[in-house]
C-alpha cells in the first residue's frame, strides 16, 4: 500500500513576451512547464513535478531536498542613470 508525503517545492513563474506563464523548479533540474493563466502554470507545475518526482523514484532514484540556505529569491531596487 502506498503512503503519500508531501514535499514542498520552490518554483519560479515568469510571463514571457507571448504573454505565457513559464515555471521553472530550481531543484529539479530540467522541469519545466507553462500555462496561459497564473493558475494554469501553477496546475502544469504540480503536474510536472509529479511527472518528475515518479521517474526519479521509478528509477531507483531519490526525490531532491530543497537547500536555500544560501539563495535569496526577491526584488532588489536599482538606481539607474538615464540620458535626459
């Protein structure tokens, strides 16, 4: 019988120039998705990550912990110069 555990994953949504919603998930190298709506990415990402976590785990292989110890994902303001 199989149990389920959680995990929790960081991911990254950016809107490209079409207007698309790309996420990314720095601990799963390679696992990439979209979708049109924010929510929709969100749902492509979950299935994604499913996707990947069950390969890795069929192949023997073990499901990637997080380490953000080191890593600060935010906003930084910049001061810019700009020709008058």
């Amino acid at each position: 019988m199989a149990t389920h555990v959680v995990h929790n994953f960081t991911v990254i949504i950016e809107r490209d120039e079409d207007g698309m919603y790309v996420v990314s998930v720095p601990a799963l190298p390679g696992c990439h998705t979209e979708g049109r709506t924010l929510e929709e990415a969100k749902a492509m990402a979950v299935d994604a990550i499913q996707g990947y976590c069950e390969s890795l785990l069929a192949h023997g292989e073990t499901i990637p912990q997080e380490s953000w110890a080191e890593a600060f994902i935010g906003n930084i303001p910049v001061s810019l110069r700009v020709p008058a």
